[in-house]
C-alpha cells in the first residue's frame, strides 16, 4: 500500500492535529470588508502557526487558502512563503485555490508547492502516516470535487483521520450535496469549505466536523457572533479543542448591518452549475472513459442542478457516439 500514499510517513512525533479552516488570502478585501484584510488573514495564519509549534501540532489548512486562484501580487506570495517554510503545513486544495475548476501550473498554489514550503493535498486517497502522541494515524483526504471513500482500511493504524471540502449534510445547511453516514474504517472527518461551524455528528463509528473558517467574510447575523478559531485533536479524543484567533469586532470590518445587505454566510459566489458544467467540461477532455464513474459518485439523483449535468453528459456522449 506504501506506493499509494500521497507522502512518505513523517518521523516527527507530534503532540496532535491543528485544524485551520479556509483563510482565503487576498490582497483585496473581498465582499463587504473595510479593514486591511490581508494584514489581518496573514496576522491570523501567523498566530495559527505559532499556536502549532508552541504545543507541537501539526498544522493543516482544510482548503482555500486563497480567496482568487492566481494572480495574486507576488509580495503577498513572498510572504506566505516566509510564513510557511519553518512548518511546512499540509494544505487541502479547495474549490477557490482552482483556476476554472482545475488545480494548474499557474494558480497561487502551485507556486507554494514549487517552493516546497506547503505539503499540497492534490487528490483523493491516503495521504500520511503520522506519529501522534505515541500512536499511528492515518491521514487521508478528499480535496475539492473528488469522490469521499465508501470505506477505508486502516490497517495498523489505530486512527483514521479525513479531510473534505464538500458541501456536507450537517443540520441547517441547505445547500448540502453529500449525505453524513458512516464510512468504515474511518474515526474522524473533518471539513472545510462551510465557513460557520457546526456542531459534531457522529454516524455509527465516524464523527463529522466542521469547524469553520478563520476568515470572516459575509456580511450576515451569523458572521456577526463568529469567533475566528483554530481547532487542535489530540488523541485518544474524538473531539476538537477551539482556540480563538486575535480579532476585531464586527463593527470595525464591516458596514452597517440591514435587512436590504445581509449575505447568507454560507453562498458561494460560484454558481453550482457552472462548477458542476466545469468539472464535466474538463473530466470530459482530460480522463475520457473516467468521467461516468465520477459523476455518478458525485451527482445526487434528486438534485435538479445534478440532473442537468447528467442531461448533458448523456447528450454529449450520444452526439460522439
């Protein structure tokens, strides 16, 4: 199995897991942002890394660590760069780190990745053996838009520990695509992409989190009782420790909050269809026969959205045949 693993086992013995959710850098304030947003995601991630080091934690960023896929000023790249080398965090590709639905040479990540300061989680499957306070862990992942497994064995492992970026079914998000269940052979799922945190569910003998992201960014009633936090593992727990991050109140970011300009703190401003028509467009191009048994792991029958893109699909490979 060692040929399927994402990296090599890592020999350092850590003391637990630091779970950083989607930072979204961004040179620009993005939304209704009034502040010097980029100072204060940056102060952010430099507390989060020091928090890391100072309790010997492994850092993970669960995807979007940028707000714009590419082109952003290289002073802000030199300084994650600057920021990143000492940890060398694990970093989950989320759907805002892709250039029209794909992960390519020239998107911020990849200039990260090429400067070997980010450990860039990529694609779906086994990603680390870890030592963590004297037991072995199983690190895998499922980045942006690639299949969550069915079941995962874990072999001498005595944890398994997955990472999403999925519009999961926690209770009160109604935009959900992928139903909570238990996957055996999995402890732990925890997620990013769902910026509000939600409460734990745990489904036989997995637990699903979301805690959240550390970036503030829609103009909402939820976003105004937000805490930016970071949040540790340490086994044997099955929980997820908050620790909040120096922030500035509400009403110093942001405008007036009314009835006419509250967002929904958890709509992305990219439409489900166009992600949806992305990603068929490009699995069509780039992997052929593959792009069936990926819809149909992907797509929920029910979905009008989901059923249009299978329209398509149907029609496009009717028309070649």
């Amino acid at each position: 199995m060692a040929e399927d693993w994402l990296f090599p086992p890592d020999p350092h013995l850590y003391a637990g897991l630091l779970f950083i959710g989607d930072p979204h850098v961004a040179a620009s304030p993005p939304g209704y942002r009034l502040d010097d947003y980029t100072k204060a995601i940056l102060e952010k991630l430099a507390v989060s890394l020091d928090i890391a080091r100072d309790h010997n934690l492994l850092p993970i960023i669960l995807g979007d660590l940028f707000h714009l896929p590419r082109n952003n000023p290289n002073s802000l790249l030199v300084a994650l760069i600057d920021l990143f080398r000492p940890g060398n965090p694990f970093v989950l590709v989320g759907n805002h780190d892709k250039h029209e639905a794909r992960l390519t040479r020239d998107v911020s990540l990849a200039v990260l990745q090429a400067a070997r300061v980010i450990r860039l989680i990529d694609r779906a499957g086994p990603v680390c053996s870890l030592q963590i306070a004297g037991r072995q862990i199983f690190l895998g992942a499922s980045p942006d838009w690639t299949p969550i497994p069915s079941q995962v064995d874990k072999g001498l492992h005595e944890a398994v520990i997955w990472l999403t970026h999925h519009d999961l079914g926690f209770p009160g998000y109604d935009a959900a695509r992928v139903p909570l269940k238990e996957i055996p052979g999995v402890d732990m799922v925890v997620n990013g992409h769902l910026h509000t945190p939600k409460p734990p569910r745990q489904c036989g003998k997995t637990t699903w989190f979301n805690p959240g992201g550390i970036a503030r960014l829609a103009l909402s009633s939820h976003t105004r009782n937000l805490t930016p936090s970071v949040f540790i593992w340490r086994p044997p727990d099955l929980e997820l420790a908050p620790v909040p991050l120096p922030h500035r109140p509400f009403e110093e970011i942001f405008p007036e909050l009314t009835g006419e300009n509250e967002q929904d703190s958890e709509q992305d401003p990219e439409s489900l269809f166009i992600k949806g028509l992305e990603n068929l467009l490009i699995r069509k191009t780039t992997e052929g026969v593959g792009l069936k048994s990926f819809l149909e792991a992907n797509l929920i029958p029910d979905d009008p959205v989901d059923t249009y893109i299978w329209g398509l699909y149907e029609e496009v490979m009717h028309e070649e045949k």
